[in-house]
C-alpha cells in the first residue's frame, strides 16, 4: 500500500487550506518522542503557510518556558501543576476552556496514542459543536487494545470522524475494529538538515547508533543484549563503537546492565541529545538500529535514514514505510537475526556504504512536500470549508 492513501481528488481539494487549525496532543514538549516532535512540526508548517494553530495539551510546561512563536501552545493542568506532568493524569482541567477553543477552530486535528484522554475529550466536544475533525493514530496497538479506542471514537459519541494513522502497522487493526476507511497519514520530514554535517573521515570503529526514550517499549535493554551478542561474533580486532541516546525510566537498568557486561569501553549512554547534536553523532555513525517490535512509525529512524545510515529494524514495525529490506537497511526477523544483520555489515561495510549512498541521494516518499498537502486534504475530507488566507 502506498504511503499516502488519500484520493487524489481530495488531494487536489486542498487548494485553499482553512485558516484555524487546533492541534492536540496529550503529550508535547518538554517530553521528547514521535508525536511530540511531529505536532511541533506540522504546527510550524502550517503557521508558515499563514494559518492560526493552536496546540493544546495535557503536558505540563518548561519550567524556564517562554511564550512566543509562530502558533500558540496552551497547556491544560491542573492550576496546581509544577512542571511535566504526565498526561495520561489529565482530568479535565479546563474542560471550559477545551469547549471555547474547539468552538473557535476551523477544523480539531488530534494525535492520539493508545491512551489519549485529552484528544479524545477533544474530538467529543468537535462533534458537540458541529467542527469537523480528524484523528491520527501514533501508536501501535496491542492485541484487542484498538477495540477500546474504536469505542472511546464511536460515531456515537465523536460523530463521523476522519481517521488516520502513520503507517500501515497502526492502520490495520484500526479498519478491523472500527469497520471505518483509515488513511496513513504519516510523519513528515525534512531531510535537508540531516545532509548538512559533513561525514567524518578516515578509520573509523563500526558505529551503531539509536536514540529514543528509555522505555519497555523501545526495547533499550533487549538491544543491549543484541550488542553482546554481535560484539562476541565479531574478531576481537574489528573496533566496534555504540551510542544509545536518549532518557527516561530503564535508563538507570541500561547503565547497569553495561556495567555488568563489561561494555562501558564501547558502549555510550550519553542522555538526551538535541536534533542538531543528533546530526552530529550520525555523521560519525553507520547504522542506525530500531530494537521496538511495536514501532509505529520511527522519526528517529527516518532522521538517521536521511543522513544516510543504514538502517535496522523489526520487520512488520512501522519502519516498513520507509525502510525497505536490502534498499534502505534491514528489517530482522527476531533479534538473533537483527545481530546476524548488524555482524554481516560490520564485516563488509562495503553493503552499508551502498546503503548510504542510496540514502542520501533518495529522498523518501514521507517528505514534508507530500504530508502537509495530504494533512490539508484530510481537514477537507472531513468536512472543513476553505478559507482565503490573510
């Protein structure tokens, strides 16, 4: 299935955009992850095509957090909130708040993830006021969990609304459990940044790279566990080099099980890394790896595809949007055939460097060029009516 699924008449439709565009997302910044970021995004591009955005969430603010910018950020807490609160605690702070602001929108745009109560609180009150709404799907739903989000966005209760996801992965249960079309509307992005850095020269060690939160999930540790298996398959002589950034509850675990390992002498744990830092560490690298199983889609990994590093994978994640197997990198069948995958590269890197340039000459099909005009299209399929811009 293709990329963009949306028909191409309401792709043509999406001439003139509306005007006042809500953004949600229970989850935002300061907290870092594919829908943060991607809400960040979509909201910059559409404010620089001369829409009002708002984005509304359930996250608390930087604690230094400055207003200002291109569109408006409003955080619904509780009024005794200090920080980043988690948003799966929202409990209605501001419900009158949430009304004024979806009665005032041309079209409600929400991102929800498994547990979403803020977006779907949203897309309730959308269908209460008669504004005409979508919902893009961000995670990977496990066994019969699509069922209670179906429900949570029954016709009943949020009226007819326009559904999507970012990849085929997230699609598929989704039309299962709500009989309803779902179109992939997936991560847009940008890959001139991520060929700016100049790569490094000369011998360097093979470099693994991968950066996300430090969840279950994410499967950090299992990765770990990948790492020792590729380093004790490789010549003891072959310098190998592996960089996990990222933060957040199995940080410490991670810490603890290089430790016990006796991987500290190659394996870096630095934390959290801006996205120009990023830049910056995959141009010394030569594959990124994605250990999560349930990955809906992978900015992270699209990023590191951009900059041209090979990428690895769990085949049947959202990678597949834009990874193809022996083409973009890799996608493993299990983790013992992710090792086998990363132990074949660093042995004849002559396949990675094929890889990259690939890579770097190719853009994906994801870029920012097709997503905003399908986003826009999905607004109208909805039901939004176009509005001349200022």
């Amino acid at each position: 299935m293709s990329v963009l699924t949306l028909p191409p008449e309401l792709v043509r439709a999406a001439r003139t955009p509306t005007s006042r565009v809500l953004l949600v997302a229970d989850s935002y910044l300061p907290r870092l992850g594919g829908i943060e970021l991607h809400v960040r995004d979509l909201a910059t591009r559409l404010s620089e095509q001369g829409h009002a955005v708002t984005v509304v969430t359930a996250t608390g603010a930087f604690p230094d957090e400055v207003p200002g910018g291109p569109f408006r950020v409003i955080r619904l807490q509780p009024a005794d909130a200090l920080g980043v609160v988690d948003p799966v605690l929202w409990s209605g702070a501001g419900r009158a708040e949430l009304h004024e602001l979806v009665a005032a929108a041309d079209v409600v745009h929400a991102h929800s993830s498994v547990v979403s109560p803020l977006s779907w609180a949203t897309l309730r009150a959308a269908h209460r006021l008669g504004v005409p709404a979508v919902v893009t799907v961000h995670s990977m739903l496990p066994r019969g969990s699509a069922v209670p989000l179906a429900l949570a966005l029954s016709s009943r209760r949020a009226g007819s609304l326009r559904w999507t996801a970012v990849s085929e992965a997230v699609a598929a249960p989704l039309r299962r459990a709500t009989g309803a079309p779902v179109a992939l509307l997936p991560n847009g992005i940008d890959p001139a940044p991520w060929r700016g850095v100049p790569r490094s020269s000369g011998s360097e060690p093979f470099t693994v790279v991968t950066a996300g939160r430090f969840a279950a999930r994410k499967r950090v540790l299992p990765l770990l566990g990948v790492l020792r298996d590729l380093r004790a398959s490789l010549p003891h002589d072959l310098p190998l080099r592996a960089v996990l950034v990222g933060d957040g509850p199995q940080h410490r675990a991670a810490r603890a099980f290089v430790q016990r390992h006796d991987m500290g002498d190659w394996v870096s744990l630095p934390g959290r890394r801006t996205r120009p830092e990023l830049a910056e560490l995959f141009a010394t690298a030569d594959v990124y790896v994605a250990p999560a199983v349930w990955e809906s889609f992978g900015l992270a990994a699209l990023e590191a595809r951009c900059a041209g590093l090979a990428v690895a994978g769990m085949a049947g994640s959202g990678l597949g949007e834009f990874v193809t197997d022996g083409v973009e990198g890799a996608l493993a069948r299990d983790d013992r055939h992710l090792a086998e995958v990363l132990a074949a590269w660093a042995l004849e890197r002559g396949r990675v460097d094929a890889i990259r340039r690939h890579n770097v000459t190719t853009d994906p099909r994801v870029t920012w060029e097709r997503v905003l005009p399908a986003t826009l299209a999905a607004y109208e399929a909805a039901g939004a009516r176009p509005s001349l811009r200022a």
